[in-house]
C-alpha cells in the first residue's frame, strides 16, 4: 500500500503501519488523518493480517495535532473531532485484531489518545506521554478522557490531564498505562516477539476477548455473564478450537489459522 505520509508494511501475518512525518515529529495533518484511518481499514479488511504494529518514523511516536496545519483558520472544534479524530479512534478500538504500540518516542495530545487506544503498549524506556491539551487553553480529546483514567484512576488523570504533566515510560509502565518499557536496543526485538505471538494466536478468540474487555467496561455483571456465553459459543466453533483441543490431547504446540 502506498500513503503520502505514512509506510505500510505487510509481513508474516503483521502489518506494520509507521507515521511519517519525522520531520514534523509525525504530527497530524489532515493527509495523515485520513492515510491513518485507510490503512487500519485496509488491514481489518486483510484476511492475512493477524496483528498491527503502530508506530512513527524518527525521534517521536506522535506529536499530536500539527497546529501549524491549522494555524490561522477558523476551527469548528467539535466538526473537527467528529469527522477527524473520532472515526480514527472508534475504528483502533473496534479493529477485531490487536494493535500494538511501539512508542519510539514522544507522544503527546492526540498522538498520546494514540498510544493508549492501542491494545498492547511497548515503549522506548526514553519515550514519555504527555496530555498537552491544557497548555493551549483546550481539553483531553481523541479518546485520552476515557483511557486515561481506566488505566491511571481518577486522580492521576486529573492531575496528568490539568497540569499537562510529562510521564516518563518507567512510570507509565509503574502506573499501568503501558505493557512494557524496554532499552532502545531490546524495542525492536520486544516489539517482533509480541507481534509474532499475536500473529500465531488464535485470531478469532483474541478478537472477541478484545469486544468483550472493551464492553465489560460499560457493562453490569448479568450482561457480561450473558455474552461471555454468547462468545463462548462463537470461539468453541471455530477451527482453531478444534485445533487447540487436538494439540493439548496430542501434547503438542497448537498451529493456530485464525479461524
């Protein structure tokens, strides 16, 4: 696939999709608003990707909203999130194969509501997060008001949300808000190790675990109850089942298809 500011790559069950505009710490412009949100249709819709890798080319993860690109206009704010960030963000979040963040560096306002829409964080132990929002005078968008505190509780949102503080990937990594923080020289290996586990899973079970934690957050106990039944039935008729059970009598390393 060819996009004007970012890479898309297919490789072995996993695509990665890398931000690419380094020279502007891969800040959002329109084009890589909606590049973005074509190349995560594009790897739903591929029946050979397993698992997506996202992150940016250079020194930043992302840089969030390149204010430069919308510098001098009137902005309607809330047309702007609604056709802009919004559909970007509700399809990470609906993606039924995982994601996975290589946080290489910064990210910050929208390029942090980024990060966190992702389902498996791996950052840079030199990367950082920070909510930037409140230092132009604006609030928490692209998702980062409903991450922020399931992931850090309410205090610390406030806190990280009011004063724009800086999180460093140890303590994000201490405070839950990412997976796993490693060395420059582990992140690439860290990164292939997740991706590849993903891309032998079993794709299908993975996905509606995926629903099911995205909808028990919303949900009482009698409507987990009933739709874990619901999705147990869906996952106990797939191949990989079939598969899985085969393996375990046979004693055997299950070779998971994704169906």
């Amino acid at each position: 696939m060819k996009f004007d500011t970012i890479e898309y790559i297919a490789q072995e069950g996993v695509v990665t999709i890398a931000l690419n505009r380094p020279e502007r710490y891969n800040a959002f412009n329109e084009q890589m608003r909606e590049d973005l949100l074509h190349a995560m249709q594009t790897a739903e819709k591929d029946e050979k990707c397993r698992a997506i890798v996202l992150t940016g080319r250079g020194k930043a993860f992302c840089s969030g909203q390149d204010l430069k690109d919308i510098e001098g206009q009137e902005i309607d704010f809330s047309d702007f999130l609604k056709n802009g960030y919004n559909p970007l963000i509700r399809t990470m979040r609906a993606m039924p194969k995982p994601i996975i963040a290589r946080v290489n560096g910064v990210a910050a306002g929208a390029g942090c509501s980024l990060a966190l829409a992702c389902d498996f964080i791996i950052a840079d132990d030199r990367a950082s997060f920070v909510e930037v929002f409140v230092g132009i005078g604006l609030v928490l968008d692209s998702g980062s008001s409903y991450f922020l505190p399931r992931l850090v509780g309410s205090n610390r949102a406030f806190e990280l949300a009011t004063m724009g503080s800086k999180v460093s990937a140890s303590k994000a990594l201490e405070w839950g808000m990412i997976n796993r923080a490693v060395n420059t020289e582990r992140l690439d290996s860290e990164v292939l190790e997740v991706a590849t586990y993903y891309a032998s899973a079993p794709t299908l079970a993975v996905a509606c675990m995926k629903k099911m934690l995205n909808d028990s957050l919303t949900s009482s106990l009698d409507q987990v109850l009933e739709y874990e039944a619901l999705y147990q039935q869906i996952a106990g008729s797939s191949n990989d089942y079939k598969e899985g059970v085969a393996a375990f009598i046979e004693k055997r390393k299950p070779q998971f298809k994704g169906e």
